[in-house]
C-alpha cells in the first residue's frame, strides 16, 4: 500500500515551521519519493537474514579453509626442517 502525501501542504507546513521555500519543496517531494516506493523495492527481515546466512557460511568455508592450508604449510615446515636436520 502506497502513502500519498501532498507535497504542496506538506511544503506550506515546513515553510511554517521556518524552514527556507525551497528546502522545505526539497523536503516534501524527497518524503513523497521515500513513501510511495512499492513493497518489492523494500528490504525485509527474512530477505537479511537470508544474506546474513550466505555470508555466515562464506566466512565459515573461508576460516576452514585457512585453517586446512595453515595446518598443511606446518606439515611441510615439519617436514623441511627434519631434511635439514638429517642432512646436518
């Protein structure tokens, strides 16, 4: 459901209330713009929560991922240093 607002008695209100004409014109179209766009352009809880998943299991597979290729890179130090040792 789309709000109507009229911003020609919206404006008036803010020119009352101090605010300069053209400001106040600014003011009103830009809250007339802000409340008329349509329910599919808006962000739902369950919309974020479904990034917020997707992003939960990027982070999970990246932290695996470096904590694999860590526990690798120390396998082959181990190994490099008894060459070295044997080699000694």
């Amino acid at each position: 459901m789309n709000a109507m607002i009229d911003t020609l008695k919206a404006a008036k209100s803010f020119e009352g209330a101090g605010f300069a004409k053209a400001q106040a014109e600014s003011l009103a179209t830009t809250i007339a713009e802000a409340t008329s766009a349509s329910r599919e352009d808006m962000v739902t809880k369950d919309y974020l929560k479904g990034e917020m998943a997707v992003l939960k299991n990027d982070i999970v597979r990246w932290m695996l991922g470096s904590q694999v290729m860590l526990i690798v890179v120390l396998v082959a130090l181990a190994n490099f240093t008894k060459l070295l040792a044997a080699h000694s």
